[in-house]
C-alpha cells in the first residue's frame, strides 16, 4: 500500500482527479473537485492537500486535508475530508492509513488540531477524535464535528513559548 500526494506527484494529477469524480461528484459537481485538486498544484498555500491510497497500481481510496468542509464552523481547519475506501478493501483498517496521512501532513504545517465532519458516530473515535459539537451545511444539513489534538499538551506549548 502506498499514499500518493497530488503534490509530490503531480504527474499523478488526472488519475487523483478522475479517482475523486468517481466516488464524490455528481454529474453537476464534477468540477467541484477538477478544480479543487489542479487549483492546489498552483498554490502557494499550504492547503488543501489532496492524496489516494494505491495497492500496487490500483487506487483503492482517497482523502483530502482542507480549510473548510462546507460547514458553518469556518472558524476551525484544517479538516480531514472525501475520506474512502473502496467497498472491496473495507475491513483492512486501511482508512487509518489515509488518517494517520492527514494528521502527520496537518501536524507539519504547524496545526495543532484537525478536524471532521461526519454522520458516522462511533467511528472516528478508534482514531482519538472526539465529538466537539454539531456544524451545519449550505444545503440545510448537518453533522457531527470531530476533532483531535495533533500535540501533546506539553509539545502545544513549548511551541506556544517560542512564537
């Protein structure tokens, strides 16, 4: 298994694109998410961050690290989002990696939370994130937010120290 950030390898690009499409988009979003991963390639901004998850040549999963998840808590970022796995690779715990991807990116850009958004209670506690309160989307939904420290307490504020 190998993770693939667009980034690192944007000769990659059309493939994360499509892989997106395929399991995001409706026929009228599909350039949601076009835009989305090539704007990235041409920003200076350390966010979004866009990545699958190969098996050998196969892309098996997908997640990306944004600033915002179309939810009303602008306030918090980065967030973890389009987290998938294929239905044939469910039950390998390989979401984990995608996870453990995005908090190790999310912590070296210098965050010290990371946040989600999900109607999928109970899950993303196995992976430390906890409930921290509901969000609401333009589309007139909601859903639960998560969030998990990056840092220790000891680590947040040596850092809060130095700066």
């Amino acid at each position: 298994m190998k993770i693939i950030s667009v980034r690192e390898h944007p000769e990659e690009l059309e493939s994360i694109i499509s892989y997106f499409q395929k399991i995001w988009a409706s026929e009228a979003s599909m350039m949601v998410y076009d835009d989305a991963i090539r704007s990235s390639l041409m920003s200076d901004n350390a966010l979004p961050q866009w990545f699958i998850l190969k098996d050998e040549e196969n892309i098996i999963g997908c997640a990306g690290l944004i600033t915002n998840d179309f939810i009303s808590r602008m306030d918090l970022y980065p967030w973890i989002c389009a987290l998938y796995i294929d239905e044939s690779y469910r039950g390998k715990h390989l979401s984990s990696l995608l996870i453990e991807y995005g908090k190790k990116k999310a912590e070296e850009l210098g965050f010290l939370n990371l946040y989600l958004c999900t109607d999928h209670g109970g899950y993303y506690e196995k992976f430390g994130f906890s409930k921290i309160g509901t969000g609401y989307h333009p589309w007139g939904e909601s859903s639960s937010i998560y969030a998990i420290n990056l840092h220790s307490k000891q680590q947040a504020l040596n850092q809060h120290n130095y700066i």
